[in-house]
C-alpha cells in the first residue's frame, strides 16, 4: 500500500536525515520544495535541516521568494552542514576577504547566492529563466566566516551568504 503525503509526513523521524530527505525528495518539487523545507525548520534537528536544505539548495527554483523566511532561519556563520567535504575544503582554502559576483536585476539585488566566478554570474543574467529587462553584475566582496555555505554540486562555485558588501555594480 502507497501512503499518502499526509501519512508520509505524520511518520517523519525528525531526528533521522534519511526520513526527512526522503519525505521532501518524494513530494515536492523545485517550486513547492522550499516551502515544506522551511515549515520543518520548527520540527527538525537543526542540524539535519541545515544538512536538508543544503542538498536541496541547488534545486530549489524559489529562493528570492523565500528569502525573508530563510534570512531568519539560516546561521549568520559558516553551516558546515550545508556542505559535502569537498565544499568545506574548498571554502576553507578561500582567502579570509572573498571576492563574488551576482548576475541579477535592481530589484534582487540583495539576494542570497553569488559565484567565485565573474562567468557563472554572468550566465545567469542570460538565462531565460532568469532573463530580466536590465540586468547587472553585481561585485562584492564578503568575509569567509560569513559565507553560509559554498554549494558547487552544479559547477557554479555558488557562494550562499546574507552579509555581501557590494562594492560596484
């Protein structure tokens, strides 16, 4: 017998990152994803919510809708749990003042993701899906314990922070 979502959830082990990853795996999807990942924010260990959402980040189309919520839920400081290995190794080995770049409009501008790479963000302004009327390149420099997590799961060396200084658009 199939169990419903309703059934699904009620039997979350929250404790357990395998139940709550196979939960939102099943029954989300890029959009609705996010939504169910930040109403467990309340019910989930912190960290496998952080561990949650960090595999799930690179997948979730619905980011600077939900950037209210998640500025409140996410640590100002570096999530370990966010990240594989790799990932961490790879902040780890980035200088103590960073240097990212964001491909976006005037009216995202303070987003949550930036790239370590000038052509990564500049990909992103031409994106259809991402495509704006007048987009820019943002340039900005953060410091590293304030770089949340570091996602490179899709190639684009995603830096993911809220405390960006921009210094030139």
């Amino acid at each position: 017998m199939f169990k419903t979502q309703l059934e699904h959830k009620l039997n979350i082990n929250y404790k357990d990152f395998e139940s709550v990853s196979e939960y939102i795996f099943r029954w989300f999807n890029s959009y609705s994803r996010l939504p169910e990942i930040i109403e467990l924010h309340s019910k989930a260990d912190t960290a496998i919510w952080l561990k949650v959402l960090g595999d799930n980040w690179s997948v979730c189309d619905n980011i600077s809708q939900n950037l209210l919520h998640l500025k409140k839920l996410m640590p100002r400081r570096t999530a370990h749990e966010m990240m594989e290995p790799e990932e961490y190794k790879q902040l780890e080995q980035l200088p103590n003042l960073v240097k990212i770049y964001r491909g976006c409009s005037r009216k995202n501008i303070d987003g949550a993701c930036y790239s370590l790479n000038i052509e990564t963000a500049k990909s992103f302004i031409r994106l259809n899906r991402y495509q704006v009327e007048h987009p820019i390149l943002v340039t900005a420099t953060v410091y590293k314990h304030e770089v949340i997590a570091l996602k490179n799961d899709r190639g684009e060396h995603e830096v993911i922070t809220f405390d960006a200084n921009i210094i030139h658009i």
